[in-house]
C-alpha cells in the first residue's frame, strides 16, 4: 500500500492469519521457544489498548512502588517488549545499551547470535513485567507457564489512537489522513491486525487461572477497583492506601510527562518519532472516536465490527 512504508508479513498460524514486522516473522519459532519462567507476567494486547499504562502499573505493583527506579529507569527496560526490533537503525542506542548490558552478563557469547532483539527480555531483572503484541497461537505454553494480563479496548477508539501511533513514528512511514488508515484498519492490514482474530485468542482464554482480562474503560472509570483485581490477581498484597499510590503514580498527565514513560519526552524517542511528534501518550481518554468519525466512515467500521462475530457482540466494549 502507498501508505504503509513499513514492509509487513503474513504468519499463518493454525486458522489465524496475522500481520507483523517482518523480524517478528523470521522470528516466530524463537518467540514461541522463550524461556518464560513462572514469576514472569506478560502483559499482552492489541496495540494502542493501553499496554504502557498497565506495564508501568503491574511494574510498580510488583517492585515495592518504587517510583524512583519508575522515574529514572526507561519502562524499556524495566518492562521489555518481547518482540522488539533491536536491530532497526532508529533503536541503535538503545540496542548498543542492551549489548552492553548482554556482554557484562555474558562475557563470552555473542550478543548478535540468534536474534539480539530477545535479549531485551532475558536481560531483565526478576520478577519480569514482560510487553507483547504478539496473539496467543504464537506464544501456546504461555499461560501453563506464567500470568497474564490482557487488555482490551473498544475498537473505534484504538483505531483512531493507532492512526495517531502510525502518524508519529518514523519506522511506520504511514503518510495517509483518517479515512485512509480506517480504509487500511477495516481491510485488516495493519501491524497485529486481524484485531478480532487477536481479542478473540485472548477472551477464549479468559477463564484461565493464570488469565486476567482487563478493559482500559473500565480502568478510566475506576481504577482503584481494577488495581483491586490486579492485586488480587497478582498476590502483591498491596494496602488500599499503597494502590491510590500506583493511582496517582500512573494517572495520565504523570505518565505523559514522565521521560521514562513517554517515548515523546526522551532522547530515545527523538529518533524513534517525527519531529515535533510527541503524542506516544496522547489523550488517554474513552470515546475520542466520535471526534474522528464521520458517518461515512461510521458505516465503513460498522461493516468491519460485523466481522466480529460473535465475540464482537459478546464482549462487553463500552464507549461504542
Ligand atoms: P490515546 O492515543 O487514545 O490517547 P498503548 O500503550 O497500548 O500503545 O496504548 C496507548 C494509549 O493508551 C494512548 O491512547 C495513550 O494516550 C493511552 N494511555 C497511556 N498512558 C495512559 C494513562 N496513564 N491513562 C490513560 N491512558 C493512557
């Protein structure tokens, strides 16, 4: 597509179909082969579903509410993403950290042998808080191994966040206006689409032991009650007062103007976004769709939710 400068591949997986970078594609046996261990959580979603705000909680829930590491330390590296490109020119800093980092641990391996991008997550400290896009059929011992806290969020607004996500950074090279990317969305065609295909590996799993499901409206609308639940889930045991902490610690305008955090405020992201771009954390608000949608587009989007199925009337989105 003229829009998309980002060169995609297809993985098939089972009867899934789903687009990723293309290392992610080179690299599906090796994400499928990590070594999870029991005290790892993942935090897994669609893109734009909230992911940042839930690593920086579930990351501070679970180390001590040290809000000076949270502060000083880049979420990059207290919380890895699982599948990041490492290799790309515009994380060359970032991966010349990691090397470094591999080789004081790893004195006589080579941190370039098979795929130095998975590193970012074994390097990190236990108890890892670990970041994935990536759907369930590619990682399907996860859950026997290890917790995992999925996130939702109804899809008209994740669309209109993603269009802003694709405008900001360099890597997507997305040159198109609105209704070009929700021409692009409602023909599945961008990174980890099919989205329904994604929600509906995770909400299938749901009930599992080692599953929490959480959804960003209702994290907006009471977060306490949320954190509640993650507490429970996790087994932090955190007191009411030290959860209104992880509250205020995580609220929208901190995290916006927290460098290590925000992509849009550190120096990492001077490469990885557009000039003057500094939206990585934009508006953190439910139901900015209804500025963005026209009814042309609404019937557009109506036609894609059908391809839902389903799921897409079983889950209980709110803000639609
Ligand atoms: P908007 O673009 O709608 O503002 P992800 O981290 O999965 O990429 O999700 C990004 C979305 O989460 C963005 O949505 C971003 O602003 C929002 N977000 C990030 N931190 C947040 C917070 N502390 N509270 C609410 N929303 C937040």
């Amino acid at each position: 597509s003229k829009f998309l400068g980002l060169r995609q591949g297809l993985v098939a997986v089972g009867t899934c179909r789903h687009l990723l970078p293309p290392h992610c594609v080179a690299f599906t046996r090796k994400y499928r082969e990590f070594r999870f261990c029991e005290s790892d959580v993942v935090i897994a979603t669609f893109p734009r579903s909230g992911t940042t705000w839930t690593q920086e909680i579930v990351w501070t829930m679970r180390n001590g509410l040290d809000f000076n590491a949270a502060s000083n330390v880049s979420l990059d590296f207290r919380s890895p993403f699982l599948e990041f490109d490492s290799l790309h020119p515009l994380h060359k800093d970032l991966s010349e950290n990691l090397v470094t980092s591999f080789l004081s641990r790893h004195p006589n391996e080579d941190p370039r042998l098979g795929g130095v991008f998975l590193q970012l997550a074994e390097l990190a400290s236990t108890p890892r808080t670990i970041k994935t896009h990536l759907p369930f059929s590619l990682l399907p011992d996860l859950l026997g191994t290890c917790k995992v806290v999925y996130v939702a969020r109804n899809p008209r607004d994740v669309c209109v966040s993603y269009y802003h996500h694709q405008k900001s950074l360099k890597v997507a090279e997305f040159i198109g206006d609105f209704p070009d990317f929700v021409d692009l969305w409602c023909r599945d065609l961008c990174l980890q689409a099919p989205y329904w295909d994604h929600l509906k590996e995770a909400w299938e799993r749901r009930q599992h032991p080692n599953f929490l499901f959480l959804f960003y409206e209702d994290m907006k609308e009471n977060l306490m009650k949320e954190l509640k639940r993650l507490d429970a889930f996790l087994g932090t045991g955190l007191t009411e007062d030290q959860l209104r902490q992880v509250a205020e610690h995580t609220g929208i305008s901190h995290m916006k103007n927290r460098s290590s955090v925000n992509p849009g405020s550190s120096s990492y992201s001077e490469q990885a976004l557009k000039e003057g771009r500094r939206d990585f954390i934009r508006k953190g608000t439910t139901g900015d769709w209804t500025n963005y949608f026209n009814p042309e587009l609404e019937a557009k989007f109506e036609v894609w939710m059908k391809k839902g199925g389903e799921v897409a009337e079983e889950i209980p989105f709110k803000y639609q």
